[in-house]
C-alpha cells in the first residue's frame, strides 16, 4: 500500500464513517443488528468520554478506514484496572495489511498508560477469519462464556 496509515484518536467529526463501520462489522456479528441512531449514539458517547474510553481510527488519504475501541472496568480478579476493546473493524479492500494490528497496539497502548492489567474482548465465534487474527497477536481463549440480558 503506497499510501501512509495514520491512527489517532477519534473526533466528533468521525461519528459518520465511524457509523458506516459498524454496520461492515455487525454484517458479521449475528447477536447484533445494525441501528444507525443506536450506533450514532453509541459512538457519540465513547467520543465524549475521555477518562474511561478510547476510540481510535485509521486514516488513509484523509478518510477514516478503522477504528477500535477500549473502555475502562474494574476487574476484582486482576485487583485494578482491565480494558474491554470492541469493534475493531477495518473496510475490508484494506484488511490483511496490519492496520487492524496497529489500532490494537493504539488501544493497548492506552490501556497500559491507564493503569490498566489486562485486555478482554469478545469475538464472534463464527468468524474464523477475526479469531485466527487475534491468535496470531497472542490473544488467549478463555473457559468463560459471554451472557447478555437485554434490559
């Protein structure tokens, strides 16, 4: 790719190619449908945080092409600080060059910087292609199981 990859932190300017994002990533998530006004509000909130969440993007050519996500919890096993990282998603004509690779070390980077011990995430167990991504950047299954109730 001849072009320069910048990653930096999301602005309030993004919350459109940010929402065009999510509905490339939950064409893949079965336990999601894709809402723009939830998602546009979703985003607008992790924009508007600053403490306890991260967003970053990936630009080319100045058009936003990624982005992932951390935001902050406390977690009693690790006795502080542990990051959740969600939607990491990239268009997909760019995937398979390590950009996804450097909007996780952006949101990793982050984490540590805020006092965080470890990294959790959940990944369609059906997407294959997600899961052997995150094994080759040494991301760890685990014997939990993720449970929802929708209030």
């Amino acid at each position: 790719m001849a072009a320069e990859v910048v990653i930096r932190k999301g602005l309030p300017t993004d919350v459109e190619p940010l929402t065009r994002l999510l509905g490339l990533l939950f064409e893949i998530e079965t336990d999601f449908t894709f809402d723009q006004e939830r998602q546009r509000c979703g985003l607008e909130m992790l924009l508007a945080e600053d403490e306890q969440c991260c967003l970053v993007v990936a630009e080319v050519d100045r058009k936003v092409v990624g982005m992932c996500s951390g935001q902050l919890l406390i977690s009693t096993a690790e006795g502080g600080f542990k990051a959740i990282v969600e939607d990491l998603v990239l268009v997909r004509d760019l995937r398979g060059l390590g950009i996804g690779r450097q909007l996780l070390q952006a949101i990793e980077s982050w984490a540590v910087r805020q006092g965080a011990k470890r990294l959790d995430l959940l990944a369609d167990r059906r997407n294959s292609l997600a899961l052997k991504f995150y094994r080759q950047d040494n991301w760890q299954p685990t014997e939990l199981v993720c449970l929802q109730k929708k209030l």
